[in-house]
C-alpha cells in the first residue's frame, strides 16, 4: 500500500508510517536471523525468508523518496531563514547534490510501476534544481574570507544595505537581488579570497 502514497501535503504523516514500516521490516529481519542462527545450533534446516527480502528491496525506494523529500524541507527551512554566516558550504552542497541525483533516479526506477510516487520524485529533483542555484551564493558569502570592508564594498556596488550580522538570512540576501548582482559579488569574493590566501600565507611565514 506504501508505493500509492503520491499526497505531499500529507508528508509528514507518510513519513511517520514509512518509519514504522521500516522499523517492522527491519525488527523482521532481525527475528528471522535469531530463527535461524537457532535451527543451526539444532542442525535444523534453515528456514527461508525469501519474501521477507523481497518486501525490504522493494520497499526501499519509497521509504527512501520520502525521506529525502522530508529531510530537503527540513533543512531548507534551516538554511533559507537561518543565520546564513553560520551555513556549511561543503555540507550543502553534499546534500543537495545527493538529493539532486537521487530524485532523478527514483523517478526513472517508480515511472512504471508507481506514478504518483514517481511525479513525487520528480517534484523534489525540481525543486533541489531551483535549489542548486543557491549554492554558489553560499560557497562565496559565507566565505571567511568576507571581512566587514568586502560587504561594505559589496553593499555600495549593488546599492544595498547588507549587514554580516546573526540577522542576515539566505532569504534576505535573495530578496536584494544578490543573484541579479552576481558577476559584482563574484568580483568582490574573488578579491576577498585571494587577501585571505595572502594572508594565511603571511601567518605561516610570521610563525617560521
């Protein structure tokens, strides 16, 4: 019955009993290897549970889509609104990244044999698309290499106001428009990076 769940409005609530059938399958799983680790030590022949594998590879696609699909609004929650000088570049891109192909997969793997599951998938590989356009903006201002001189100047070329405080959002910095600017961002980051470089590299020779 799982594969028919297609209503991602009721996401959570699918997520919730993905888990349980998860844990089921898995609580299954282990109970027939104790069966069976105890039919050997009676030289008993071993009892197959052939369906029992063939229900976890099978449901394994699902569980898997709407994780992902749970975990990708979780987090971009956290990285739309929350402080956006504390976001982990690398971590996000990993992340996204992986959703990215995965939901691909998934969609080409449901297609046949569950539509509604694989127009789910294809809704999340959307949206992770739309997504991937943020990363750039993260991997260059969430940069340690930005001091307070490089957003003063990054805020007198694109004519806003931006100040690199715990206030600052992701959703801020795309409400000013900051990819409409990019090509005056990545002229400021590419400045800023190569002063921090110099910099560790004057910390390093100090420290000799």
């Amino acid at each position: 019955d799982f594969k028919q769940h297609s209503d991602v409005a009721s996401l959570h609530k699918i997520v919730d009993i993905g888990a349980n059938l998860e844990l089921d399958l898995r609580t299954a799983h282990e109970t027939a290897a104790d069966f069976t680790a105890r039919e050997k030590a009676f030289e008993f022949t071993p009892t197959e549970y052939a369906l029992l594998g063939q229900m976890q590879k099978d449901f394994e696609p699902y569980f898997r889509l709407w994780s992902i699909l749970s975990d990708y609004n979780t987090k971009k929650q956290v990285w739309m609104t929350g402080p956006f000088l504390e976001l982990q570049p690398v971590d996000i891109e990993r992340d996204v990244t992986d959703w990215w192909g995965s939901s691909y997969k998934l969609m080409r793997l449901l297609e046949e044999v569950s539509p509604g599951a694989a127009a789910v998938a294809g809704m999340l590989r959307q949206e992770t698309d739309k997504f991937r356009k943020n990363v750039p903006v993260i991997q260059s201002l969430a940069s340690p290499a930005l001091k307070d001189r490089h957003w003063t100047t990054l805020s007198e070329r694109i004519g806003q106001d931006i100040s690199p405080d715990d206030e600052l959002t992701l959703d801020q910095l795309l409400g000013m428009g900051i990819l409409e600017s990019w090509d005056t961002v990545e002229e400021v980051c590419v400045v800023a990076e190569k002063e921090y470089g110099l910099d560790k590299a004057l910390d390093g020779m100090m420290r000799e």
